[in-house]
C-alpha cells in the first residue's frame, strides 16, 4: 500500500477537523456535555465518541483499506503499513469542565512510525497545527520553536503533576523544578501546541497512551523540538519535548 502524501493529509484532515469543531464548539458553549466515567476513571463525553464516529466514517470512505485506532472506539485492523490514530477530544476534563485548553488529534502511522500529526484547537481561535517531522505548519503558515534563552526565563509544562510525584521519576522532577524556571500544568495537546508556538521551552508527560501522544510527535518534530522518550519500551508513552538546547541537561537528567 502506497503511503500517504502530505499534502493530502493536510488537506484532509483541514477539512474533517473544521467540521468537528463546529460540533464540538456548539457542544461546549451550550454546556450540554453528558459526562460519564470510563472503566479506567477518566472521563467520557457524547461528544467525544460522535466526534471519533464521524472521523473514522471519513477515513473509512477515503481510504477504505487503512487500519483506525482511536481513543473512544475499537480498533479497526486492515493495513499494516497505513494506521490512522485519532483522539477526539484529547484534554476532556478540561472539556467537560468548561476550560477551552482541549483539542482534536490525528496521526497517519507508516510502517508503525508516527509520520503525519493534527491537533486542531477548537476554541482557541480555532488553530490548525500540522506536521510531517521536518515542518510543522500553523494555519498554513510554516511555524518553528523559539531559541531558549535562560532556565530563569524558562517555561516547563506537565499535564498531571501529582502523577508525576507518585511515579518513579519524582526525585528527578523534583531535581528539575529546583531550577529557577516557571512551572505550570497548561496541559494535554494545549502544552504541545505552547512548546511549538514558542510559549514554552519543555513539557514533560508520563503513561501516555498512543492516541495522546503519537499525532502530536510528528508536529513536535517539525517545529524543531527534541523529544527524549524515558519510556520503558521506547514508545512515546513517557517523554520530554524541549528546545534542542537543553536536551543533553534534560536526557542525563531522566536517562541516568
């Protein structure tokens, strides 16, 4: 199976994404949510799963052969080489509780590596990021990471700080928040899209699953960030992305 140009991602994820929006931007204003727990104790909305329903039904009609992974719905298994990976609504309690810092995530996986990523931020002025892993583009505009300047002027992200200090690397996030750089939880694909807009310098996240991480590593990659993946397995599921200046600091920190 060929494998997918990115131009022609661009272009349709730009269209099922501005379609979403307007859904999920109606849902939210309205404040009509239907929020429920899952199993795992995260929360699911009706919105998430109309949203994955319908992005999966697009996909499905262009390119009937490709395999679909996705957040809120089971997996469905075609292609080995073409994987479509979405998270419909990736920051859901931000979502459910009224907080505009969510987004919309899909990524092309080829041959089982993270090749094109969308995150579209709907009530953010509604703000399209696309990447291929050597660009990454906002609005169609070409768009790269600021330099670093200073770990006092520095700005270091997480989505779940209490995760983190219950986890096996609190020692070392406590190492790193003695420097003197500002910390915030502006989390889920809403940090992401800070680091590559030039907002902040780093974010750390830990037990990532695919659908969370996988779309945003290609637009990562193209705004000229480095990633260092501290996961067991090497799969993205635990990471830092950060400006190029500071990942030896931050790879001795948490790879030793």
């Amino acid at each position: 199976m060929n494998k997918l140009s990115f131009p022609v991602f661009t272009k349709f994820v730009e269209k099922i994404t501005s379609e979403t929006s307007l859904l999920i931007s109606k849902c939210f204003d309205t404040n009509i949510v239907n929020k429920r727990k899952k199993s795992d104790g995260t929360i699911v909305t009706d919105i998430d799963l109309n949203t994955e329903r319908y992005i999966r039904e697009q996909i499905e009609i262009s390119y009937p052969g490709h395999s679909i992974i996705g957040e809120e719905l089971a997996n469905k298994e075609e292609s080995t080489e073409s994987v479509w990976i979405i998270d419909p609504i990736d920051g859901t309690y931000s979502f459910a509780r009224g907080i505009p810092l969510f987004g919309t995530l899909i990524g092309y996986l080829y041959d089982e590596s993270p090749t094109y990523g969308c995150m579209r931020l709907p009530k953010m002025g509604n703000e399209l990021l696309v990447g291929d892993n050597d660009s990454c583009f906002l609005n169609g505009r070409k768009t790269k990471c600021t330099p670093f300047v200073s770990w006092d002027e520095a700005l270091i992200l997480t989505t779940d700080e209490k995760s983190i200090n219950q986890s096996s690397i609190a020692s070392k996030w406590r190492t790193l928040k003695k420097r003197e750089a500002q910390f915030r939880t502006w989390g889920d694909c809403y940090g992401y899209y800070l680091l590559c807009t030039g907002k902040a310098d780093a974010m750390l996240d830990i037990d990532l699953k695919p659908y969370d991480i996988l779309p945003i590593i290609p637009i990562l990659k193209g705004a000229g960030l480095s990633i260092i993946d501290f996961s067991a397995k090497r799969d993205f599921t635990s990471i830092v992305a950060c400006k190029p200046e500071i990942k030896g600091e931050l790879a001795k920190l948490l790879l030793t």
